[in-house]
C-alpha cells in the first residue's frame, strides 16, 4: 500500500509544478521567448513569503497575492523596457537576453539574501490527515489545492476575460491582434508579467516546502520546462497534465531508485519526450 | 590566403609570449587560448549552422573526465588527450542524432539538458569518476615554469588547430552547406543538401575541440569536480564571446574571447562578489545595443559592406 502514498506525494508536488511550470509556458507559448529568469522569480516569491512571514507574520498563503503582484511588475517592467525591444530576433536573442537578465538578478539575491538555506517553520500547521493508510501533510495539501485554484483561475481569465482573449489573439497571429486594435507591446508585457507573477505565487507555496536559495532557481527552471515538454505548449490543461506526471514520475523514480536519481530521471524523460514527441502529448496551436 | 597569414602571425607572436617570464600572464594566455577553442567550436554548430547549442559544457567536461579516468589507469597524455575528444565526437553523434531534429527553443533545451544528464551521471557514478569527491589527476615531473610553459603550448597549439580546421570548415562545401541550413533549412534540404549529415558534420565539429580542451584543462589543473568542468557558465561564455567578436566568422570568436577575458579580469579584480551580474550586464547591453558582434560594428562605421554570404542577425 506503499504505492498510495507514493502517488499521493506525487499529486502534491505535481500540482505545485503545474503552478510553477504554466507562467514559463504561457510566456513561451505567447511571446516565443524562454525566461531563463523564471527560475529566479519562483525564488524571489518564496523569499518574500520567507521575510513576510518572519518580520510581519504575514502567513505564507497570504503572501501570494503580495509576491504575485511584486513580480507581476517586475515582469511588466522587465519586457515592456528590455524583453520588448528584440522579442521578434532569433531564439538565441532573446534567450540570452533573459540568461544575462538572470545573472543580474540571480546574482543581486545572492548578495542581499546570501545564499545559505532558509526555510519558513509555521507556528500553527495544519494538522496531517489520514486517508486510509495514506498520510497527508496538511500544509502540503492546502499549498496544493490553492495551487489548482491559481492554475485554473488563469485558465479562466484567458478564457473570459477582454485581457485574456486578446493575450490568446496575439498567440495565434500578432499582425492580425495587431489589425484588430490590439496593442501587442503592451499585452507582450501583460503576458510576461502574468508569467512571473504566476512565478511568484508559486513561489510563495512553495516556501513552507523547500528551503529557499538563489541556487535553486536552476531547479525549478528545469523542472518548468520539462512540464512544458511533457504537456506541450499549447494549454493551461496541457502544464497541469504535464506537472502531475512529472510529479508521479518523480515519486516513483525516487521510491524505486533513490532520491538521488530523482532529477536525472526527470531529465532523461525530457530528452526521451523531446525525441518521440516534441511537441508535448496534449500539444497544439491557441494558448487556453 | 589572407586568413592563413593572420592565423601564422598570430600564432608566431603568442608563441613569443613565455619570454616574458610573467607566469600570470602566460597562465592568462593559456586560458585565452581555451577560450578561443570553445567559442570556434561553439561557432561550427551555433555561428554558422545556426543551431543555439547549450552541450559545449558537456562535451567539456566529458573530455576532462575521459583523460582524467584514462590517466589515473595509466594510459599516457597524448593518447588520454585524443581519446577525450574522440568521446566527444561519439557523444556528439549520439545525441546530435536524437536532438538536431529539433529546432529554435527545443535544440536549446535538449542541448542544456543534455550537461545536467552528464554531470548527474558523473555524480551518482563515484566508484569510476569520484562522483561529488571530484578526481585527482597525476601529478607531473616538471617545475612550475615548465609546467606553465607546457600547458600554453599544448592550448596554442590546439586553438591553432581548430582555428585552422575553422578556415577550412568556412571555406569548404560544409561550411557553405551549414549557412545554407542557417537561413532557410527547408530550402537548403530541397536543394539537395544532405541536411542531417551537414548538422552532425557541424555538431562534431564543435565537440571535438571542446573536448580535447576539457582534457588539456584537466590535467592542468590537476583536479576536477562536476560542478567545474559541467559548470553551465562553460555553454553560456562561448555563444557570449561570439556574439561579443561576430556571429560566423572567423576570427570574431578570436576578438570575443580576448575580450571577453579581459572583462572577466577587471570584473575578478575589482568586484568579486558581483562578477556574475557583471558578466550580466555585458551580455544585456550586447544584445540590445549590438547583436552582430564588433566586427559588424567596425564595418558599418567604416563603411565596408556585409561580405557576400555572413550570416546577419536581424534585430
């Protein structure tokens, strides 16, 4: 019965990548662009959750919408003066721009915050459930559900909202958003900073999870894109998909393998999926 | 002809460089010297093909544990040498044929990915490779000076090498082949050029020298751990550099590296705990302010126009 719980710590951290991994493949998706700096934006949410909830208390849950709507403007700013100006160049412009952003901004926290472990020790924790013989931390599951709840109220904002279709316009055909009264500049920097602000959030959640470091931005980059390569670019659906599997994935590699081999597995699948499947099992064109 | 006379000069001029005495200097040259190696290898697959590849520190690294492994079994220097980059040509093959299928974004990633598989495999493997411990190499009879004057040597020579083998590249069929890949595959697959043995050509290429350059770096060092030889940095400076010098040319990834070198020693000297973000700022300001490299810079101002044929990146 090992195998429960095995899976069921595989769907809490599955649900906590999709939450990372969307923003990185709506920013993809919409823009063409790979943020290397999304890694670093998951950080900086979960440190401003870290420094909340120590010097005011504020629970990290909370801190969601106070890292969220930070990095939604350092997002906006960042593409809307830098990103902006060669979003049309090559992919190995752009790339290396957001790589040189990166070590601006990687390097920067490092100095601030130093690069040593913290982590957040809530007062009052949940108390674990058991669901049969399956034991489920509480903070776990509740970081988890509003995980989902974020995903999917992203999901529906670009569904029914003005903002959202147009940012769906512009996926599909940028001259034709732009016929049509769209201002692509200016949802170009929307979409980037609903992209880190969704970075942020995740961030937040994931602060009473992990210890928290600059040197773990590479983690949760590599891990975003192979969400992306497993889902495919083309959904909110297709992150979720693809989060949980490598969430399952993850589990199970680390149950039957070893802890250690956990990432390498991750990233073997990614080269296997990358070879048979480029373009993700649920992938296809018009970001919803 | 022109190329080649640049090439001797510069070459006979470096090779002056130990009279000096300075052994700072000369332990600067020689990782100038490396540094031109890697950014010429990156530029076979990324300045002329036009493939953003991520894999030099993989081909790296694995050339500098090759030599590491064979050397602590005993296998002389020059063999361990050779053997390291013929690893990275076999490594190059293989995975070049699961990933240069791909392009834009995926070939980026797979390529990136393809260093944190390795240097995975070096660490969960410290029965063969030390795993995290790291390696030592074998110490070397020789004194300090002719230790330094060795390693120089064996770096020029190889930069040599692959500069050499980079005019030739650019010159041949092959290398007209990768520019023809580079501006529209489709077409160039159309035209009858054999596409996937022209990538494969061009992707070993790039390996082959990153690897003997890991090998040569290895026992210069005498010691290896992951993180150094796989550090991503390794992909990052040479596709900086020849953006730096000029996107598939030939001596532009020359230019890239002294610079980029130079830049690095003010950076070290002054600002230690900031020379990442420092390396941060140059790469921002030359994307934005001069995405063809220097050399487009120098031409454009002096009015010389585009040679017939360079690959032009269009901001």
């Amino acid at each position: 019965m090992i195998y429960f719980q095995v899976l069921a710590n595989g769907l809490i951290l599955g649900g906590l990548y999709a939450c990372v991994a969307v923003g990185f493949s709506l920013v993809w998706g919409v823009l063409n662009v790979i943020n290397i700096l999304h890694g670093t934006f998951v950080v900086l949410g979960a440190y401003i959750a870290y420094f909340g909830y120590v010097h005011l208390g504020i629970h990290p849950f909370l801190s969601i919408f106070i890292a969220g709507g930070l990095l939604y403007g350092i997002g906006y700013v960042i593409q809307a003066g830098l990103v902006n100006r060669v979003v049309a160049a090559p992919v190995l412009i752009t790339l290396t721009l957001t790589f040189g952003l990166d070590l601006i901004l990687n390097n920067s926290m490092i100095v601030a915050f130093s690069a040593d472990y913290r982590q957040v020790n809530l007062a009052n924790p949940l108390p674990a459930l058991m669901l049969g013989p399956v034991f489920l931390p509480g903070d776990r599951v509740a970081a988890m559900i509003l995980a989902f709840l974020l995903t999917a109220l992203l999901w529906r904002v670009l569904r029914d909202s003005r903002i959202g279709r147009a940012i769906v316009a512009v996926r599909m055909d940028r001259e034709a958003a732009s016929l049509m009264g769209v201002d692509v500049g200016r949802i170009n920097a929307v979409t980037f900073g609903i992209g880190a602000l969704m970075a942020g959030a995740a961030g937040a959640l994931l602060s009473i999870i992990y210890p928290i470091s600059p040197i773990t931005a590479p983690i949760y980059l590599g891990k975003a894109f192979i969400v992306c390569v497993i889902g495919g670019l083309g959904s909110v659906p297709g992150a979720m998909i693809g989060g949980l599997a490598l969430g399952i994935v993850e589990s199970f590699g680390a149950y039957w393998f070893g802890p250690e081999h956990a990432l390498t597995l991750s990233f073997l699948l990614l080269l296997v999926l990358l070879f048979v499947r480029p373009g993700g099992i649920l992938g296809k064109k018009g970001y919803e | 002809m022109k190329n080649w006379l640049i090439l001797v000069a510069g070459t006979a001029v470096l090779a002056l460089l130990p009279l000096s005495g300075d052994n700072y200097l000369l332990r600067l040259a020689t990782i100038a010297a490396m540094y031109v190696v890697l950014a010429q290898s990156w530029n076979f697959i990324g300045g002329l093909a036009g493939y953003p590849s991520f894999a030099t520190a993989g081909f790296f690294g694995l050339g500098a544990y090759t030599s590491a492994i064979l050397m602590s079994m005993g296998v002389p220097l020059l063999i361990s040498w050779a053997a390291a980059g013929l690893s990275a040509v076999l490594l190059s093959a293989f995975i070049g044929g699961a990933i240069l299928h791909l392009r834009g974004h995926y070939f980026a990633i797979a390529s990136l990915v393809t260093v944190e598989v390795l240097r995975e495999v070096v660490n969960t493997t410290p029965d063969l490779t030390g795993g995290g411990m790291g390696l030592n190499l074998p110490i070397m009879r020789m004194s300090v000076a002719e230790h330094a004057m060795f390693f120089y040597y064996s770096m020029l020579a190889l930069a040599c090498a692959c500069m050499a083998c980079a005019i030739v590249v650019h010159k041949s069929k092959l290398g007209f082949g990768l520019r023809c890949i580079q501006q529209n595959e489709d077409a160039a697959n159309i035209l009858g050029i054999n596409t996937y043995f022209y990538k494969t050509a061009g992707f070993a290429f790039s390996a082959v020298f990153a690897g003997i350059a890991g090998a040569i770096y290895a026992s210069w060092v005498h010691y290896i751990e992951p993180p150094d030889v796989f550090d991503i940095l390794l992909s990052v400076k040479p596709l900086v550099m020849v953006l730096l010098g000029g996107l598939g040319t030939i001596f532009g990834p020359v230019i890239g590296a002294f610079m980029l070198l130079a830049l690095e020693e003010v950076v070290w000297r002054n600002f230690l705990t900031l020379h990442a973000a420092a390396l941060g700022v140059v790469i921002v300001a030359l994307v934005l302010f001069m995405p063809n490299g220097l050399l487009s810079v120098t031409r454009e101002k002096f009015g010389f126009r585009a040679k017939k044929g360079s690959p032009e990146v269009k901001p």
